[in-house]
C-alpha cells in the first residue's frame, strides 16, 4: 500500500496541472481537447493514492 500511495500521489501533481494546460494548448482553443483526459486521470491517481495512504496508516 505504501508504494502505492507514495507513487500516486506525486503523480497527480504532474498529471493534473499537465492536462490542464495541454488540454488549453493552441489556437483559438474555445474548448479543451482530448487532453483533458490527462486531467482526468491525474484526479483518479491522487483519488487512489490518498484511499491507498488511508488504508496503509489504518492497517499498519
């Protein structure tokens, strides 16, 4: 569970931010484009992370 939640968390820091902007990136842009996924994914790992780092100081 450690690993998990040491790796996730930190990778939700750059994902999210990362699909933010990505997703904002060109010309005349009126709506993010399919980079916004990025987001998405990087909201999912901090989500798992965080259940991961809860379980982990709950059991241990």
């Amino acid at each position: 569970m450690a690993l998990l939640a040491r790796d996730l968390v930190p990778a939700a820091a750059i994902l999210m931010p990362a699909g933010f902007f990505l997703s904002a990136a060109g010309r005349r842009t009126e709506k993010p484009s399919r980079l916004i996924l990025v987001l998405y994914l990087g909201a999912i790992s901090l989500a798992v992370g965080v259940v991961a780092l809860g379980i982990g100081l709950l059991a241990g």
